[in-house]
C-alpha cells in the first residue's frame, strides 16, 4: 500500500497566515524538461513497485530469515502502515523544507532504507528497517506529481498527468513479476538492493534540475495531536485490514479492538483538524467540490481496480497452475495501450471534456471485468490476455481526467497538500479493495464449494466413477479423493472470481454518477493555458 498526503494549504485567518504564491518559475524545456520528467518518474515507479514487489517473495523471506510465512506478512504491513501515516504529510512539510528538498532527501532516504532491508539479517531488523522506508517514502508520490504538474506549459499539464498516472498504475502490475523472477533467480535481498542505483540517479538528477526552482517555505507549528491521532487511527486501520482476513475478520477480539480504536480516532481527529489553526491535514479541501467527488470517484475505482489487479494472478497461479512469471506476462500487456494512448489524452484533456473521458475509461473496465466473468477452467492463454489489452485503454483514460477534475481550481500553494490528500485516500481505498476482494473471493469460493459437493454421493453417479477412475490408474482412495476436492476446488475459487468480476463491473457503472456530479475545468483550445487542477 502507499499513502497520499493531505496537508497544506493556507492557513485559516488572518490572512497574514496565509502562504505567499510560489515564485513563478517558467516550464522547462528540451532536454531538462526529459531528464526533469525521467527522474520524477523513475522515483515514483521505484516507490510503487516496492509496496507490491515483496509480496511474492514472502515465502522466500520467511524461510531464510527462519519464520513462518504468516509472521513474513510483517514485511508488507510494516511498510503499508508507515507510509499510509506518512503520505498525509507531505503537505506541511513541503511548507516547511520546499517541495524541491524535500523530494530529493525522501529518495535518498529511501535509498538508503531499501540497502538497509537487504542488509537484514532477522525478521525483526528487516520489520525496523521496513518501517523507516515506509515513513520517508511518503512525500515521493505526491511531491513527484506537483513537480511534475510546475515542470510543464499549462497546455501540456494532461501530458505531465498522464506520464505520471501511467507509472502509479503499472508499476502494481510489473511488481509482482519482477520480484518472483529476482526472488527464483538470485535472490530476495536484491528485491531491495535495485532500488539504490534507480533511486541515486533519480536523486542526482532531481537535485540537479530542480533545485533553483524550490518552493517558498516558512516555519509553522507542529499539530502533535491531529499527528499523534494520525498515526493512531491510521496505523489501526491499516493493522486491521492486513490482518483482517488471517484472524477471520470479527471473529477476533483483536480486530475488533483495532476497528474501535480506529473510527474514534478517526472521529477525534476529524474534529481536531477542523478547528486547529495549523492543521497537520488540510481537511478543508474537501470544501471543494470538485476535489470532493472527484476524490471519491478516484478512489472507489482505484480500489476496485486494485482489488482485481490483485486477485486475477492469485486465481492463475493457485488454480491455473500459471508460475509467477507466467502469471506476470499475462498482465503485462495491460501497458501497450496505456502507453501509446497517453499522448492523446494528455494533449486532449484540456480540450475534450474530462468526464466524458473518465466515464468511457469506467465502461471499458466494465466491459473488461465483465469479459474475465465469462472465464472457467479451460480458458486459455490468449482469452486471459485480450482484456488485459483492453484495461490499458480504460488506465490512459482513467487517471488523468480524473486527476485534472480532482485538482482543479486549486491555489498552487495548496496543490502539494490537494496531490497528497488525493492520493492518501486513494491508497487507503486501495488497501480495502484488495482486503475485500480478497476475503469475499475465499467466502463465495466456500459458497460454490458446498453447491457443488451438494448432488455428490459417495458410491455413486459421476463420483463413484469417476473415484474408480482415479483409483484405476494407482492413486489411494485418501490420493483420489484429495483429487476430485481439488478439482472442486479449482471450479468453486474459479466461480468465486468470475463473482468478482462481475460485482466489479457493475460497480464501474455505478461509478459513473459521481464523474458527472463534479464541474467542468475550463475548456483550454490547444497552446493555451489549462488549468489542470491548478497545476502552477
């Protein structure tokens, strides 16, 4: 999981209070603006890649540092739960060290916490070490999309937009891939140790592009209370949903005291921020209506767009028989149109109307979802791969229109804390759609299983012929028996997906309505300035 980042914006009254404009800095050019955009990107895919390229290397971890693969979870929650506390403040401390500075010590720091992790040589140093790159990852997203956004012409801001949301969206995919093929080929330190030269370069050249551009700073006061509840309902949040599913949700007393913990701070902390002078999370923001519904649109689709992202390689390589590198290379396609669609969307999003792109991105993820709930246990390579081409399509049309909505009309001195905010609800929303998607798949997969062992009787029918049949070519009664439940199985997790992706497509639909309840940005004609949420 990664976070977003919530706070900056003006403080309340008086007006003295209130942040000057950043100095004016003209977009860059040729070469700068390239490298300037190479290594923004670079820094974000770095990040994003490493909240998903452990996850299949667990096992591996597990085993080498001597515990079990359930206690190796550690190695993910650590992180999610750092950086999802981190991400909301990116906007205070942009005001407070310069977006420029800040960025550049984030990736170094992480840089230094990915060599840290490979170093670790118990599961409670690699947890520590974990945590630390978690909390310094948290401003890199978001400040790499403000950078991003001040880097550009107003008119070619959709660009910016859409080189970044392409980087955020495939990065979740390719994760998983590299980190089984570096995990069954070298080993899992390395899932670590790739960081540091991505992660020095993008620094050099960051520091080297960037730094005469700094933002204007000023000392403010620390909120240590909507910080301290910050972390409280965050961390509680983020505890609740990774472990939700391994202690059967609220079965467990744990669970339960966890989601307490989380909705009364997070109530307090809603309060708190509303009436502090110096929040630590501009919560006004959300006064906006545009960053209000664009926001939920956003996230809703991220986390059903997460939460499938994640389920379809479970389902092939636990019951397709797919390797982790197969299972990969059928969700790589999913950036052929997502890269050659970007510059099109990019020049048109501010001539074109961006909720009309945004609904069409959400009827091709229905259509998408609704193609993978027609698959069964005989569906071939090439019959997985066809929606997966398709979802590119929906991906460039998908994160910067909706982006362009959430942020526009925004002050430019509130766009770190508007880009932060965004994205911590985004990734937040994220983590619940893979909690959930996850636990319903397991829950209706139990459904179909019972329907299906229904009509069976031992000794007869299909079941006892088919028990013969196995026994025949030399298994055991316990070995043929163990095969016919897991081909039932095999069929009931199968069914349970399809429901999914079903559920999913319908809810894409849904999602249309709250595209259409926020205003149009101003129509830009081309070479003219667009304000793309408020970019400069």
């Amino acid at each position: 999981m990664t976070a977003a980042n919530p706070t900056a914006g003006p403080a309340q009254p008086p007006a003295p209070a209130t942040p000057a404009a950043p100095a004016a800095h003209p977009p860059l050019q040729g070469t700068a603006l390239l490298l300037g955009t190479l290594s923004l990107s670079l820094a974000t895919f770095m990040n994003v890649l490493d909240s998903s390229i452990a996850n299949v290397s667990i096992p591996a971890i597990a085993g080498d540092l001597g515990v079990s693969p359930g206690q190796g979870t550690w190695v993910i929650t650590s992180f999610g739960v750092a950086n999802a506390i981190s991400v909301p403040l990116t906007g205070w401390l942009t005001q407070r060290f310069g977006a420029v500075r800040l960025f550049t010590m984030s990736v170094l720091l992480f840089v230094l916490t990915s060599w840290l992790c490979g170093f670790a040589s118990s599961l409670e140093m690699l947890v520590v070490f974990r945590v630390l790159q978690g909390l310094v990852a948290g401003p890199m997203i978001p400040l790499s999309q403000t950078l991003l956004l001040a880097s550009y012409p107003r008119a070619l801001a959709g660009t910016a937009l859409a080189l970044w949301g392409v980087t955020t969206l495939v990065a979740p995919v390719v994760g998983p891939l590299l980190g089984g093929w570096i995990t069954d080929n070298i080993s899992w330190p390395w899932i670590f140790y790739i960081n540091v030269p991505v992660g020095l370069l993008a620094a050099a050249l960051t520091w080297g592009i960037y730094q005469k551009r700094e933002t204007p700073t000023r000392k403010l006061p620390i909120d240590t209370v909507g910080l301290s509840l910050l972390v409280l309902w965050v961390g509680a949040l983020q505890l609740m949903l990774d472990k939700g599913k391994e202690l059967d949700w609220f079965a467990s007393s744990e669970i339960i005291l966890m989601a307490v913990v989380a909705v009364v701070a997070f109530a307090v902390f809603l309060v708190w921020e509303l009436t502090d002078k110096h929040p630590v999370v501009d919560l006004k923001l959300f006064k906006g209506r545009n960053f209000t519904f664009g926001v939920l649109a956003l996230s809703v689709a991220y986390a059903l767009f997460f939460g499938n992202v994640v389920l379809l390689p479970l389902w092939l390589q636990q019951w397709m028989g797919y390797t982790a590198t197969s299972a990969g290379m059928a969700l790589a396609p999913v950036g052929v149109f997502a890269i050659l669609l970007t510059p099109l969307v990019g020049k048109k999003v501010g001539q074109w109307d961006p909720r009309r792109m945004a609904t069409g991105a959400f009827m091709v993820f229905s259509m998408v979802l609704w193609l993978r709930s027609q698959f069964t246990v005989q569906t071939d390579f090439v019959h997985i791969l066809i929606p997966t081409l398709l979802q590119g399509a929906a991906m460039a049309f998908f994160f910067i229109p909706l982006t362009t909505l959430t942020l526009s009309g925004i002050a430019p001195e509130r766009i770190p804390a508007a880009a932060g905010l965004s994205n911590f609800v985004r990734i937040t929303a994220g983590a619940m759609g893979t909690s959930i998607a996850t636990t319903l798949w397991e829950s209706r997969a139990a459904m179909h299983h019972a329907h299906l062992t229904e009509g069976l009787v031992q000794g007869q029918g299909v079941f006892a012929a088919t028990l013969d049949q196995l026994m025949a070519s030399g298994l055991t009664q316990m070995q043929a028996l163990a095969q016919i439940n897991r081909l039932i199985d095999q069929q009931a997790f199968t069914r349970a997906a399809d429901d999914i992706f079903l559920g999913s497509a319908g809810l894409f639909l849904l999602l249309i309505g709250l595209i259409w309840l926020t205003r149009r940005p101003a129509r830009v004609a081309a070479g003219t300035a667009v304000d793309a949420g408020g970019a400069h």
